[in-house]
C-alpha cells in the first residue's frame, strides 16, 4: 500500500483467456476437490501488476491487477480476482522493488 505496485504471478486456468469482467475465480484444482492440502511449491507460470483491492457490495474480497493483453481483454486490460483464497495461486509468489534514479556523475 505505501510502496506502490507489485508484481504477483499465478497460474491461470484454461478459463482465465475469456474473462471479460468481475471477480474472476477458477475452478478448484483436483488436489483441492480431493480434499489433499496444497503442494509445498505451487506452479506459477503468468506475472501481472497488482495496484489495489477492494470489495464488492456483497462483501466478496479481490485484487486489482493489470494483465499484458491489451485494453481489449477483461475490464480495460485490468481484471480482479479473489482475494484472501490463494485463487490460482496468486498470493504465493509476489516481487516489489523500490527503484531509484542513476545518474551519470
């Protein structure tokens, strides 16, 4: 919240390609259905910018994230996904930096 954007990574499932608004959130994986508890390393493999949350009116917490695909897909080339869940495995692996100006002295 005070240091700016983050970039989270998840991975997306089949479904995610023609989201087009909303709170998105995939099917639950087989090992979750099978009532197994998720594996130590989780697979990862689409990055995307996270500039927010918020909550919808009926209380359902998400992120809001900024995909790479153009302003055509999703909400504007934005999406929100469940938050608080581990949807897709996207609060297992974030990166944030605090970048700075190099000058030539």
């Amino acid at each position: 919240m005070n240091n700016g954007p983050i970039v989270v990574s998840f991975e997306p499932a089949a479904d995610f390609m023609y989201y087009s608004g909303g709170v998105y959130h995939s099917i639950e994986p087989e090992y979750i259905q099978r009532g197994q508890p998720r594996p130590e390393w989780e697979r990862v493999d689409h990055s995307v910018l996270c500039y927010g949350w918020g909550e919808t009116e009926d209380g359902e917490k998400y992120w809001l994230l900024l995909n790479s695909w153009g302003s055509g897909w999703g909400e504007n080339g934005s999406f929100r996904m469940r938050r608080g869940v581990d949807e897709s495995a996207i609060e297992s692996l974030a990166e944030a930096a605090t970048p700075y100006i190099v000058t030539k002295q």
